[in-house]
C-alpha cells in the first residue's frame, strides 16, 4: 500500500524568515548512509515498504483434558512414608516390623493418626506407641474407636487419664473389645479386682493363656486356689510376671536359702516383683550377717539408707530373730509400710 506526504513550498508560512544562505554543519566523524526518498518541487511522494501479508489466524486448540488419574498402589505407599517420616516415625523399622504398611492408604494413615492425636497424643507419643506396636496403622479405624470407647465408658477411664494408659499399654487399641478386653475385665471383676481403671495394662491378657496359669503355678507350690486368688487381688501386677524367669528362682531362694513360710507371701505377694539379684539376696546376707530377721516388707520395702539404719537399731537392740515367739509378736505390717 502506498502513501503520498505533501510537503508545501516556503510560500505557506510567511512569517518565518528562512536563511539566505546554506549552513554548513561540521562533519560527522562516521559517515553514514542515509537513504531518504525522492523530493520533488512540490511535493514528495515516499515510498513505504508493503506491508507485510496478514497471517492467517490459527484457531487456539485447547488441550484435550486427561481423564482423572487414580493414585497408584506405588505413589500412595510413597506419599504414606513421607507423611509418617514427616511425623518422626522410624521408617526402617516400621517396614521390618510391620510390611503391611505398604498396602495401607495414605487416607487411612491420615485418619489414624488424627484419631490418636485427638485422644490427647502429643508427636513424641505417636512415636512411642507406634514403634511398639505398628500394628495399629493398618487396623481398622472403627475398631480403635471401639476402644476408645470401652475404656471411657466400661472401665470407666478418666478423660484426662486416657493418654497415660495408651502410653503404658499400647497394645490395649490393637485387641478386639467382644474377644479380649471385655472378657478379661469380667474375669477380674468375677475375682474381686474392681478398679479396672487402675489395672488397664491387665486387660489386653489372655485369661486362659495367662492369667490361669500363673494361678495353677501357686496351686502346685502349696497355695489353696482360695489363697492364690487373694495373693492376685492384693497385687494383680502379678498376673504379668513370668512363671519360669520370675515365679520359679525367687520362690526357690524364698523356701530354700531364706526358709521362711508360705503365709507371708500371701500376705506379701510384692515379694515377685523386687529384682532378686539386686534386692532380694543382698538384704538377706545382710540380714544373715547382722543376726536379723526382718519381715519381708521391711526388707524389701525400704530405701537404702532406712534399710541400713533398721538393721543397726535392731542390732543395738538385741531384736530377737525369727525362732523366737516375740518376733511375730513385734512385727508391725502398717507401720514397716510406711
């Protein structure tokens, strides 16, 4: 396309006094090529290149929408790992204790934890209970609130009470209500042990598996099961202990090196759970050398230091051992308890 500039002679503007003669302008100190166009007397026509040829517009194409995509089996066990890594979970572990993880939903993942945290556990928590028993991130969801909820309203847990009993016994939301925890409560309760909110970590037992056992066991050492019930009720952390690593040896040191008399291990089934090593045989040495005989809750019970100054009053005090008759007659249960 062209277009034609029509440039008027002086004669337009009057009153402007153009210079008679030429200026000289100085030199440029590069030369250039200037190219203007054509001039003529009166008028000029410049010539402009053509313009370019329109491009026809090419239609946008919108991208094609993929169909939505579900997660693989891969990314959402990827996606589970960053998430419980995220948390402080040990990863290594987790796998080579429980590989199930790997088929578990992140959304299920999500959901447990959510629900353990809303149960009053902080991140070390989680940590804890998760590493002993992983079990629980590929359990049903609605199996742990069962739990939950037995403990709130059967064994009558206090809210606030709620995160220390699943931090001592986690394995408590991993059983089954109807198969474990309600039949082992009614047991206890059949044996006099009413304050199941005191003994929680019990409930996640076998009563057949456990708990009879070790009944049978002080039956056979010369207990009646009248006996061996009472000594279970004065202190039920006896259902836990083993019968071969625990029961056994320190019976056998009670009968044999300390030849003292079944009726005080009814009264103080506490015995079993001092370290027998550690406690037990080196206050009765002690006792031995002194000349003393003192009563097993006084042996035992006592720290180091009123252990010690015990045996130097009794010492002092020419206290009769155990073969004569005012040694029951000076035995105060109550007050050694203290």
């Amino acid at each position: 396309m062209q277009e034609t500039l029509h440039l008027f002679s002086a004669n337009a503007f009057p009153n402007h006094n153009f210079p008679s003669k030429p200026i000289n302008f100085p030199p440029f100190y590069c030369p250039r090529n200037l190219h203007f166009p054509t001039i003529s007397s009166t008028k000029t026509t410049i010539s402009l290149p053509p313009k370019p040829p329109k491009i026809p517009e090419t239609p946008s194409i919108s991208p094609t929408p993929q169909p939505h995509l579900n997660p693989t089996p891969q990314s959402e066990f990827h996606e589970s790992l960053l998430y419980l890594d995220s948390i402080g979970i040990d990863l290594f572990s987790l796998l080579t204790t429980h590989p199930s993880i790997v088929s578990t939903s992140i959304t299920d993942v999500k959901s447990i934890i959510h629900l353990l945290h809303s149960a009053g556990l902080t991140a070390p928590d989680l940590r804890r209970v998760l590493s002993m028993c992983p079990e629980l991130l590929t359990s049903n969801i609605s199996d742990i609130v069962q739990v939950l909820t037995f403990l709130l309203r059967e064994a009558q847990v206090d809210g606030s009470d709620l995160r220390r009993v699943i931090n001592r016994r986690p394995r408590l939301l991993a059983c089954s209500v109807e198969k474990r925890l309600r039949p082992t409560m009614y047991f206890l309760q059949s044996i006099g042990i009413t304050q199941i909110k005191r003994h929680t970590s019990l409930l996640s037992c076998s009563v057949e598996q456990k708990f009879i056992p070790r009944i049978e066991y002080l039956q056979r050492i010369g207990f009646s099961y009248r006996d061996a019930i009472s000594m279970f009720r004065r202190f039920p952390p006896l259902f836990c202990y083993s019968i071969e690593e625990n029961f056994e040896p320190k019976f056998d040191y009670f009968v044999v090196e300390m030849g003292r008399e079944l009726k005080e291990l009814k009264e103080f089934p506490h015995y079993f759970s001092f370290s027998l090593e550690n406690r037990i045989k080196p206050r009765h040495r002690q006792c031995m050398e002194k000349g003393v005989c003192l009563s097993l809750p006084a042996m035992l019970k006592s720290s180091e230091e009123r252990f010690g100054g015990r045996l130097e009053v009794f010492c002092n005090s020419s206290i009769p051992v155990s073969t004569s008759p005012l040694w029951v007659a000076n035995y105060d249960a109550n007050s050694l308890y203290n």
